[in-house]
C-alpha cells in the first residue's frame, strides 16, 4: 500500500471513528425529537406538556432529570427514559421577574438590571436556575426572591443561602443571584449577579468564607455574572453574559484565564471528561472550541447525563435533547 493510501485510511478511520461522523471541531449533535414521553389524558391519550419558561436543567448521579419551569409544579422529575416521576414546588418561587432597565435610565457602573413584582410579574418567575451536587441534592436559585435553596428529591428544604425577600450585598444576604456551583470539597459558589456584581463562596454546611467581583469589564469584574461552574481542579468558570466572555478564577478568587468575545451565553456546564459546554459551544478547559450543537449559542441553562446526553432548557418553554 503507497504512504498517499494509508494515509488517506488513517484519515477516513479517524473521521468515522465507529461510525459517528467527525467534524473538524469534534463529534456531531443530533437533536432527539420527542422528549420527554407525552402526559396522559383522563382518556388515557397523550397531551402535550404545559411547560412555562423552561430556565433550567440537571441531571442526578443516577440519570434523572430535573426539569426547572415558570409555572405551576415548577420541579419536575422524569426519568432517564424520558418518563415522569412526579413534580413539586408550588410556592417555593417568587412570583417576581427579572428586567432590563432601559438604557436610557441606567447610571453608569450601576446595574442594567432590577425586579418586577406584584401584578406585573408572574407565576413562579423566580425559578432561575437548578443544579444537582456529587451528594444528588438539588439546588435552586430563585433570582427575584434574592434566595439559593438546597434540597433533596422528595422536595424537602435542607439549606436557604440568602434571606428570602430581603436585597443585600452582604455575607448572608443577594441581590438578584443566578446560579450555584460546588467545589470538590462540597464548598459552594454562588453568582450574585443581576443586582450585584460578585461571586461569593460558602461550606458546605452554608459558612460564609470569601467573596470578589465588582461591575466593569476589567480582570475580575463582571457585567452580568450570569453562570458559574468548577472543574476537578477547583478553578471557578464565570459567563459574564453582557461582556461576552468566560473568567477563570482559582478556589480564593484569583484571576486566572479570560475567554473574551465568545458571545453573550446563558448556560455553562462542566462534563465529567473535563470539559465546558458555554451554551451550544463545547470547548476544552483552555477555551478551544471542540464541537457545537445545532441551532446556536443553546439556551438558558443545560446538562449531561451520565451516558453523555445533552440537554438544554429553552425560554420558548421546552427541554431539548442531543445526542453523539
């Protein structure tokens, strides 16, 4: 066989690798139609699902997933073949939203950002994000409420960071938060990010150790710190959506790496290979791009399962699944 044929089965082998076509960047997506498997009728029929706004999505270290909507039963559970389990979390939510402040009446170095309550909010708008931990207790992040819940699967409230109700840019107290992460000794990072500028780090039993963050677009400020998460070797990746970048900090807060002008992404995970999803991006820890899902940037807020399913939680009120 010539070195030109050899080389060109070399080629074609790696680009097959076992029959999933290979782009440049990396393994191809596919979105799986169909998820989750229909409700039933009183008829015994199927029915669509009456998701509100679809702001988040987790995984459990047994490959349930926790769907996170903006409606009545906010938490539901389905499992790893897309069948419900049940739902809960009515009343746990604010009924409060987020908004933009019109650019016009913003103050500089200030905030773009403020919260709508009362008849002009709406149902359970709170729910902002959902995370499940190494131990599988669910998180929640309720943003107008200005609180962080950690909960176990049968619903019941095991931990409140922050004082519901009550805006601070305190030890104990938010400002319109985001997300929630955890480090590999179950410390836990929270991104104070609509109304505040900061990351603020706890115990894991909810001890207050260290904040940073400021608002700008410098080393170590944010915009909007809209998403976070920490890789096996504790470094803390932070989205500021509005400067479209990621930051990297150390586990004290120290400014490490930036990803600049990689769009204004609202969904960041860490995959058990060590690898960050920055919306519909795949990139390795030193921010290359290693495959991309269909359809763009991806929504706002995603997960892996433990067989390697993507799934993403869209505002337009539906979960999408990807596969390999």
């Amino acid at each position: 066989m010539t070195f030109q044929r050899l080389s060109a089965l070399l080629v074609a082998i790696l680009l097959w690798n076992g029959g999933s076509l290979l782009s440049a960047q990396g393994v191809d997506y596919t979105e799986v139609t169909g998820w989750p498997d229909p409700a039933t009728s009183v008829a015994g029929t199927p029915a669509a699902w009456n998701f509100g706004q679809v702001s988040g999505v987790a995984s459990s270290v047994n490959g349930y997933i926790v769907v996170l909507h903006r409606g009545a039963l906010p938490l539901m559970l389905f499992d790893p073949d897309g069948r419900f389990v049940r739902a809960w979390g009515d009343g746990l939510f604010s009924n409060g939203k987020v908004a933009g402040i019109d650019p016009t009446d913003r103050v500089s170095g200030q905030s773009g950002y403020t919260a709508v309550y009362g008849a002009a909010g709406c149902h359970a708008c709170g729910a902002h994000a959902v995370r499940v931990d190494a131990d599988n207790n669910i998180w929640v992040v309720d943003a107008p409420g200005h609180v962080v819940y950690k909960m176990n699967f049968q619903g019941h409230v095991l931990m409140e960071l922050g004082s519901k109700g009550v805006a601070g840019q305190s030890q104990n107290t938010f400002n319109l938060p985001t997300d929630v992460a955890f480090g590999s000794d179950g410390s836990v990072y929270v991104s104070d990010g609509y109304g505040n500028a900061r990351v603020v780090k706890y115990t894991a039993s909810g001890e207050y150790l260290v904040e940073w963050g400021s608002r700008g677009t410098g080393q170590g400020e944010f915009g909007l710190p809209h998403n976070l998460v920490v890789d096996a070797a504790d470094r803390v990746y932070v989205t500021d959506r509005d400067n479209q970048r990621v930051q990297v900090f150390d586990a004290a807060g120290r400014f490490l790496d930036e990803w600049s002008d990689i769009g204004g992404n609202s969904a960041l995970f860490m995959t058990a290979d060590q690898h960050l999803w920055t919306g519909g991006t795949l990139r390795d820890l030193n921010g290359n791009e290693t495959a991309t899902l269909p359809g763009g940037n991806g929504g706002h807020g995603m997960t892996v399962s433990g067989a390697g399913e993507v799934f993403v939680a869209q505002l337009a009120g539906r979960v999408q699944k990807f596969v390999k």
